[in-house]
C-alpha cells in the first residue's frame, strides 16, 4: 500500500471509531434518586435528591422539574453535599398529583458533561419509566479532541526521544524541523476546547476544570518558550501534563494516584513508541539516498520492546481496575472498544516483529514498510484510546450511597437478631433500609471495624427480591412499592466471623402512626404496683435459647430502666389486635434499639421485645387482678 494510502487509512479510520461509536452512557453512575424514581410519593417532595458513584459538577441551574405539560416547576439552586457525590435541589412550589419528570445535566470529573432524566409521581397512579440512562453530550467531539491531545503528546514526548536516539545513532543525519512547537500548540487547542466546553456546561470549573486548565497552562508554555528550553525541560514538563491529564481519566478519577500513575504511565510508553517511530520515518525520508540510519531504527527496535511491554502490563493493569468481570468485555461498549484496542496493539506487535526481521536480514530500505504500517497501527490505536477515555468504564466507582437516602412519609422501625447480627429495619414509602451490627460494633458508628456482610432480601409474599445498595457501613437501602396490607421482608444475613440467620418481618402498609402512645403506656405502667415479669435473652438465636428467669417488680422501677422513660419519644406505629389489644413498634436508630410491645385496653404492657446490637430480649407481664 502507498504511503498516500496509508496516510488516508490514518486519518478516517479514527473518524470511522469518533462516528459509529455508541453514544456514551454516563460517566458518573446515578445510584439513587429521592423520590425515587418510577414510584410515586403520597405527598410533594420537599427536595429532591441524587446520589451519583463519584463527585459531579452541577450549574446552579444544572436541575430542573417538569411537570407532565412540560411546565417548571420552581425550584432553589442546586446544591452539593458529601463531597459532591449528592445533588440537591428544593422544590419551592405547590405540586399537584400528577407525574413529574426531573432533568438534569452534570460535569464528571474527566471533564465530560453529562445529561438523563428520571420521573416520578405525586399522589397519582400513571405510568413511568423510571430513571432514564444518562448520554455524555458532544461525544464525537469531545473524542476528537483528546485524541488531538495524545496526538500532541506524541510530537511532544515521543518527537523529544526520537530527537535524542537519532543525535546518539546517526549523527550525521540531516535532522526534519521539531515538531516540538507545533505539537505544543494543537494540544493547547483541544485542551482549551476541552476547558470552554466544561465551564460553560457548569457555569465554572470544578475539578475537571482545574485540571484542565494546569494542563492548557503547561502546553501553551511548552508551545511559547519550548525553542528556548533544553531537551529534559520539554520532556519534563509534557510528562507533568501527562500525569494530570492522567488525574482526570477513568483511573485517576475512580482509584485515585494508584490509578493515574498507571494511566500515566500507558500514554508515556505509548507517546514515545509512536512518537519516536514517527521521527524515524521523517528522518528517513530526509536522508533517503543521503546519510544511512538503519543503526537509528536498531537502536529503536530495542527501546520499542521495552515500550511495548509497558503499553500491554499498563494496559492490563488498567482493564482489571476498570472492567469488573468477562461478560463486561463483550457487554459494554467500553468493553468492546478495549477488544479491538488489544487486537490492535497485537497488530503492531506483530508488524514490529516482521520490521525486526527485515532489518536484520535484508539491505535497503524494505525494512520501512511494515515500520510505516506499524505508525499507521499505533496511530489508530491512540484513536481508540480516545473513544476509551470518552466512553464510561463498565462499573460504578462505587455502589455505595454514603448515607441512605431520606425516608419519605411514615416509617415502620423492627428489629431483631439473626444468629448473632443485630437486623433493624426501616420501611418507608417505596424505600427499605437495613442496618446490621455485630456485638464487636458501636451502635453510634456503625462498625467501627466492620465485617464484609452479605445480605439477601425478599418480599415473602411476592416472592420478589428487593435490590439493595450499601448506604454506609453496615447501612443498605433499596426501593419497594409496598402493597396495601400485609407482607413479610425475609433477611439472610451473614457477616464474615459471627453466625448469620434468617428473620423476617411483618410490614403493614400503611401504617397509623401515634404520638401519644408512648406517654399513654408510661402512664398505665407508673400507675400498676408489684407484677410478674418473665424474660428470655438471647445473644444467638442459632444456640438453644437460655432458661427464662422471672422477677417481681413496680411500674416506676420498669418504667426507668426501660430505653423509652422519657421524652423525646420517637413515632410509634400502632396496629389494634382482634382482642381489644394493640401492637405498638417504634425504633431509637442512635441507640440502635428496635421495641415491639403489646399492649391491652388500658395501655399496660403484656408482651414486649426487645433487639438491640447484642441481645434480643422478650418479656411478658402478669398483673394482679
């Protein structure tokens, strides 16, 4: 193939991979919405909320609500919380039933703007699609642009070493003009384009932004002064932009340095493998006839091992951070691209090979032309490390919340203790959280050194798993559409070093909540003298349960040693009895205490239980007549 054909090769082929590239999903994953999305809420929200897997930047208007025609809805602006992994906005105005659609447009670390939606209901049953998958606006030109980048840092970086391999190898040879300076400045121009794109879309410039704008800093440096700087100033300031362009990849963003320096180190050994081959070609074109430079292109060869050994453990390294399993290989389009970037670098590798061969058995200048196939190769692969950076990594940063998301409307608190873990849950409208503790725990902090824990929920009734994602330590949340009536979650709990089990709990939906029943029960309690309570504690409910002691006590005495002798009482979820009887729950999450008491006509006590991180108690009481 002529060097004309080559050369067209080059150029559509990255323009094929920016065109028929599947729009990019989101960068930053939202992993929760209040309200949630697709359920509907009883009332207005006062705020709504997402949590995304990694920190966003939001305009102050990046959030806005709909109503079903279309209408605003008048809302604060936005604002960020736990590290700018939480987007809120308040809602200002009256809703009425009816479906609303929020949307919202975000700036991901790596500087990427991306924009979804999701709906909800108010008070109305419509149907809805729940929350939509988020696309990465101006994809093909965002591609375009870094790919212009690691081509500037190819000239840079890899025009540098290639400079420096043919002054040591043939220095007789008539040198082409640097492309130093130009580089320089084409790279100044995507990562200011990159800059605009990212300030005007968040109204400022948050981390991408910064990093962005050290990096422009640095190239326009390099494209202002890199005639008056010695070769190891150029080199050293093009590897600063590299590592914090690196910062801002998939890697640095999501795994922190450990990440960048791996990333940086990718583009580094890439840079200069098609940089420095890239020189060699155009000094050989200069000299062609002239000076011999095949000691260049041997020196070369040895150089472009190691290199490519760098590009395939980086790249490895760098899959296994981001790729969470096989089937994310052929599953996603991040997946797919990484496929054909692999074959691609085998394909140079093997042109390599072939140049290797030529150059040590054959005169003249054979050699070159798997050489400037191979330039061709890499320089498709750098386009396709371009769609890489553009794309979204096929797992979330993380799937952790941080902190559950608020409960909307009454909540049913139950505890009890499933072998020796403590299991207290919280349903509320369309939501369930579980907090679970082990007797090493503190109830204040959760674990303060947590167990891994596993976790498996379902709806007994609909035989339905509910999906829970982690809200912190020990914390998981999930959404559920609670029927009207009576269903049962079922829990298997298991936490590495303690005894797991099984337990279940009713929920009545929805439930009646009382703010007087608390004070009633003091009241009947503090009135009644001597009486009878039998009490049963369990630290396993997988050991056999120990013998029940019994003991004669007043209501003052009972009433103090009780968790719940005083205001401020929480919310207490009353269920009346067939008998005349009423079943009263309520939770105190700070101490991690959950209490179940039954209750007769007159509000005294017949049956109460009791979990809380270490035991589960149940008591009953007998009066005198």
């Amino acid at each position: 193939m002529s060097r004309r054909r080559w050369g067209l090769v080059a150029c559509l082929v990255p323009v094929v991979l920016f065109i028929t590239a599947p729009q990019a999903s989101a960068h930053p994953t939202l992993l929760s919405t209040t309200p949630a999305a697709g359920y509907s809420v009883a009332s207005r929200p006062s705020a709504i909320t997402m949590v995304f897997d990694e920190p966003v930047s939001v305009a102050p208007h990046g959030v806005r609500v709909e109503d079903n025609r279309g209408h605003a809805v008048a809302t604060s602006e936005v604002a960020l919380e736990q590290g700018g992994r939480r987007v809120v906005v308040n809602t200002l105005e009256a809703m009425p039933a009816g479906r609303y659609v929020v949307r919202w447009e975000v700036t991901a670390q790596d500087g990427d703007v991306v924009a979804a939606d999701f709906d909800f209901a108010v008070a109305a049953a419509v149907e809805l699609s729940g929350a939509e998958s988020g696309s990465s606006t101006g994809f093909p030109v965002i591609a375009l642009l870094r790919w212009l980048f690691f081509l500037s840092l190819v000239g840079l970086l890899g025009g540098i070493v290639g400079e420096r391999l043919v002054h040591r190898a043939v220095p007789a040879a008539t040198r082409p003009r640097s492309l130093v300076r130009p580089s320089a400045a084409v790279g100044s121009l995507a990562t200011v384009s990159q800059l605009v794109y990212v300030v005007v879309a968040t109204a400022g410039f948050g981390r991408a932004g910064l990093l962005l704008a050290v990096g422009v800093a640095g190239l326009v440096s390099l494209a202002a002064l890199a005639h008056l700087m010695r070769w190891w100033m150029v080199a050293t300031m093009t590897v600063v932009v590299i590592l914090v362009e690196a910062l801002r990849n998939h890697l640095g963003s999501q795994r922190g340095v450990s990440g960048a320096l791996v990333i940086a180190v990718h583009l580094v050994a890439l840079s200069v493998w098609l940089g420095a081959l890239f020189h060699l070609l155009r000094v050989a074109r200069a000299n062609r006839g002239g000076v011999p430079i095949r000691r260049a292109f041997a020196v070369y060869s040895r150089l472009a091992v190691a290199l490519f050994l760098l590009v395939l453990v980086s790249g490895v390294i760098g899959a296994l951070m981001l790729v969470p399993s096989p089937g994310a290989l052929s599953g996603t389009a991040y997946g797919r691209t990484l496929l054909a970037k692999v074959a691609l670098v085998v394909v140079v590798a093997v042109l390599a090979w072939v140049a290797r061969r030529r150059l040590l058995s054959a005169t003249g200048s054979s050699f070159t032309r798997p050489v400037r196939a191979e330039a061709v190769v890499l320089l498709v692969v750098l386009a396709a490390s371009a769609v890489l950076v553009s794309l979204p990594s096929p797992a979330p940063a993380t799937a952790d919340l941080g902190y559950p998301t608020p409960a909307v409307g009454p909540v049913i608190r139950l505890g009890g203790l499933a072998g020796q873990i403590a299991v207290g849950v919280a349903a509320s409208e369309n939501q369930l959280e579980v907090r679970l503790h082990t007797p090493a725990g503190d109830t204040a902090t959760n674990d303060t050194r947590p167990p891994a824990f596993d976790l498996t929920a379902k709806l007994g009734g609909r035989d339905e798993t509910v999906v829970l994602r982690p809200c912190g330590r020990g914390c998981f949340v999930g959404p559920v559409a609670w029927t009207a009536g009576l269903e049962h979650i079922e829990l298997r709990v298991g936490a590495t070093g303690w005894h797991g089990g099984i337990v279940s709990f009713p929920i009545r939906w929805a439930p009646h909540i009382s703010r007087d029943a608390l004070p009633r029960v003091r009241t009947a309690m503090l009135a009644q003298h001597d009486f009878r309570v039998v009490e049963s504690i369990t630290s396993d409910t997988t050991a056999p349960t120990p013998a029940a002691q019994s003991v004669t006590i007043d209501g003052p005495e009972f009433i103090d040693s009780d968790p719940y002798a005083g205001p401020p009482d929480p919310d207490v979820v009353v269920e009346p009895r067939p008998d005349g009887h009423r079943l009263l729950t309520f939770g105190l999450p700070a101490e991690g205490i959950h209490v179940e008491l039954e209750v007769d006509a007159s509000y005294r006590i017949v049956r109460e239980t009791l979990a809380d991180a270490n035991h589960l108690a149940n008591r009953t009481f007998t009066y005198r007549r």
